[in-house]
C-alpha cells in the first residue's frame, strides 16, 4: 500500500477515535426549589427558595417547593449533547405573597405536583466533553417535555338558606381525584457546568412553558355543585353568578409556568481508549 494511503487511513482513523472519546456517556441527579408563575400566588418570576407565610411557623415537608431530577446525557461532541430527564416537584404558592393588595385578599393557595419527562438539547460554549482534565463552561438547553399532574375537581357547596342568599354558606374547594392529567410545555434554560475528571458538577436555570391554565387549580374543567333541594331561583341565580367567579380566576388566555433552579452532578463514563500518538 503506498505510503499517502498508510498516512490517510491512520489519519482517519485517529479521527473517528477522537469523535469516540467525544461521545460518552453522563448519568446524574440534581435537587432544588422552583416555583409557578400562574394566576394564583406571588406574582414572582424567580422565587425557587422556601419561604415562611404568615401563618406557617416553620418550613415543613409539605409547603416547601422541592424538585428532584435524574437523567441521562449523551456527549455528541465537545459542545453538544443530548439529555433525558426525569423529574418530581411539588409546589406551593400564595396570594398572601403577592404585593397586590387585591390578589392578597383573595387568600389562596396553589398546591402542585408534577411528574415530567423531558428531551433537552444542550450547547456548551466551551469545549467540555473532550479529553481534558479539568474543564469549565456555561450552557443554553431546550427541548420538549411531557407531564402529568394529579387531577382536581373544583366542587361548589351552599349550605344556607333556599329562600335568602347566604354569601358565607357558600364554599368552592378544589377535590383531587383519582388518575393523572397530562400535557405538554417546553423547557428553555441555561446553566454552568465544572468539570473534573469523571465527575461534572452543575447549577442549572430552567423555565417550562406549559400549555395549560390549570397548573395552579385556579380554573377546572371539572365542576361539580352540591346544592340543597327547592331553592328559590332567585338565590340559584346568585349562587351561579358567585360561581361562575370563582371558577374562573386570572386571565385564561395565559398559561402556567414553572421554573426550576437545580444543582446536581454527573458521573461520566464509557469512553474508548485510543492510541494515535
């Protein structure tokens, strides 16, 4: 074989091995808080941190906004990757935290939990899924993601009297039920990775634009009323004027967001040796 043959084959060679090296594998796991930015609550587009309301003594379990994330990462190069992500967060806002006055009288509290799968692609700005030792860069991600959502019921009851409307005898309250909605929303974020020999560490900002108005229960196409028997029609008429109200809180026309701030790590692994030296 001539020689410019022997020194191309080797050259090509070297280069698919590189491209190997470049293509690992990365699994990890992230914690941290998040919060909607929806028709009930503070209003904030950035308050992921757990906080105490007026009365709430102490942070528990059961109001504090928690996400928990696993995935797994392909390296393609150096700059791109691909990443699939499992995700569990609950979360917990209130009117009492918003700075409108109006919205704080309202009084009400969004309780969620969501469950997402999500396909993101990344791109690092520096080269960081190369061969070296000790890398940093900061990163941009988006994808499409899937969730679920336990289901609600939003339930009128009036228990006053048929013949004169009672406006404190009627209760709207959100009833979850058995089985899981689900939707679509689309993950955009960015973050910054550090990287040393196996192991990347990572901060990561990431927003979801669902493509519903029902994340926060401030609306329900599910609508149950408990009314008594023989009441008047005068007082059904306020009854359905007052529940029409409360069905319907905040501008439909706007869906949820829910925004995740993560810190995690990856461990990497699967990479060829190569000896081209």
């Amino acid at each position: 074989m001539p020689p410019k043959w022997t020194a191309f084959i080797f050259s090509l060679f070297c280069l698919i091995c590189f491209r190997a090296n470049a293509q690992r594998h990365e699994i990890g796991l992230s914690v941290g808080g998040n919060n909607m930015i929806a028709d009930i609550g503070s209003g904030m587009v950035l308050r992921p941190i757990p906080h105490l309301n007026e009365g709430v003594s102490k942070i528990k379990f059961s109001n504090t906004p928690l996400t928990a994330n696993l995935f797994y990462r392909r390296n393609l190069n150096p700059r791109y990757s691909v990443r699939l992500n499992l995700s569990a967060s609950q979360f917990q806002d209130r009117d009492a935290d918003n700075r409108n006055r109006v919205i704080q009288g309202r009084n009400l509290i969004a309780d969620a939990v969501i469950f997402e799968t999500a396909l993101l692609f990344e791109y690092n700005f520096i080269d960081i899924n190369a061969e070296q030792k000790f890398a940093q860069s900061p990163y941009i991600f988006a994808g499409i993601a899937g969730y679920g959502t336990p289901k609600y019921s939003l339930v009128n009851t009036y228990n006053g009297s048929t013949t004169s409307f009672e406006a404190d005898q009627l209760t709207t309250v959100n009833s979850q039920e058995d089985g899981l909605d689900f939707g679509l929303a689309i993950p955009i974020g960015l973050g910054y990775k550090y990287k040393r020999d196996r192991m990347v560490y990572f901060a990561e900002l990431g927003f979801r634009y669902s493509f519903s108005d029902q994340l926060d229960h401030s609306t329900s196409e599910n609508i149950s009323n408990v009314f008594p028997s023989g009441i008047d029609s005068a007082v059904l008429s306020e009854i359905q004027n007052q529940t029409a109200t409360r069905s319907q809180i905040g501008d439909p026309n706007n869906n949820d967001w829910y925004v995740h701030l993560t810190f995690g790590a990856t461990y990497s692994f699967g990479r060829q040796k190569c000896y081209c030296n």
